[in-house]
C-alpha cells in the first residue's frame, strides 16, 4: 500500500502471465515475489498474514473482473476544492 496506489489498473487485475495460475491466490503470491523489490514485498505479506491477504487480494481482482465498482467518494465542497496537488517522478523506473 506505500508504494502501489490501489484501484490503479495494476492492481485490478493480473497480467495474462499470472492467469494460469491453479488459483489467484498463487498468482498474487506470485506477483508480489517478482522484480526488485520481491523480498520487501512478501516481507510486508506475512507481516499481514499471508493467507489471509493474498485471500483478500485474489477476492478483490475476482470481484472487480466481474464488474463490481467501488463507491463514488464525496466530491470536495467549499475551500477544499482550491487546493491543488502537483506530483512527480523523481526517480528512475529501477529505483523506488
């Protein structure tokens, strides 16, 4: 949850090189033990409760392939709608 924003297409769905999996709990387990940052992230997976997460993630993209949308957020009111937030990459795409 630090480093992927949740709901961004990332993380509705799975790539079609984790879609063989027997279930998608071991294509999310799967997919959290690639690339650099693999360690970190089955580290920050059992802190949670392994099983229990990958349970809920596998519910999550089953559930949002099936067309299910979250509710809409309460759009802003007021003062709050003058603020404004300016993001960037200040890194390299190897680096996070």
């Amino acid at each position: 949850m630090s480093c992927h924003a949740l709901g961004t297409k990332g993380t509705r769905e799975l790539p079609e090189s984790l879609r063989n999996f027997d279930s998608r709990q071991k294509a999310w387990e799967r997919r959290l033990k690639s690339g650099q940052a693999g360690g970190n992230m089955i580290s920050t997976l059992i802190q949670l409760g392994q099983q229990r997460t990958l349970k809920m993630f596998a519910d999550w993209t089953d559930r949002i392939a099936a067309g299910e949308l979250p509710s809409a957020l309460r759009r802003p009111q007021g003062i709050e709608r003058n603020v404004v937030i300016t993001q960037w990459d200040w890194a390299d795409p190897k680096a996070w």
